[in-house]
C-alpha cells in the first residue's frame, strides 16, 4: 500500500482542522503565548492544533505518532512512518 493511500485521507482532514483552529486563533486578542526554554513561542493554537492531531490520530489506529512544536524540548522517542512508493 503507497503511504498516500495508507495516511493520505488522514492527514488531509488533519490539515483542513489545523487550518480551521489557526484561523480562529490569527490576529485574536489576548491568545496565550507561552516559551520554551530557547525562547521561541508556543501558542494557544500551537497547543489546540496538536491535541487536536494527536486524538485524530489516536482515533485512526494507525501507527502513527505526532511530532509537534514541542517535541525537540521534550526529547521524546517518536515513531515518523517511512514513505514506502
């Protein structure tokens, strides 16, 4: 199976919710800012799109895991699936 027809559907609804839940946060007053110990910025809609991949994918039981903005500072394991076409 190519990995288009495996995550294709999947990621396609991922960036269309992403793209929804962005939009909402761009240009809003008062969205929270938080930073990491580099200094970059991690914002409410940061947060709000991962959790929102991170149960899309859950619910998918597909083996797949969310490498998100967070991820280098946290330093944790994550499986990125290997294009197989």
């Amino acid at each position: 199976m190519s990995y288009r027809a495996e995550y294709g559907s999947l990621l396609e609804d991922i960036a269309k919710d992403a793209d929804v839940i962005a939009m909402k946060y761009f240009r809003a007053d008062g969205m929270r800012v938080d930073r990491k110990s580099d200094g970059t910025a991690v914002t409410q809609a940061d947060r709000a799109v991962e959790e929102m991949a991170r149960a899309k994918v859950a619910a998918s039981g597909l083996a797949l895991d969310v490498l998100a903005k967070r991820w280098v500072e946290h330093k944790a394991s994550r499986r990125v699936p290997r294009r197989r076409d």
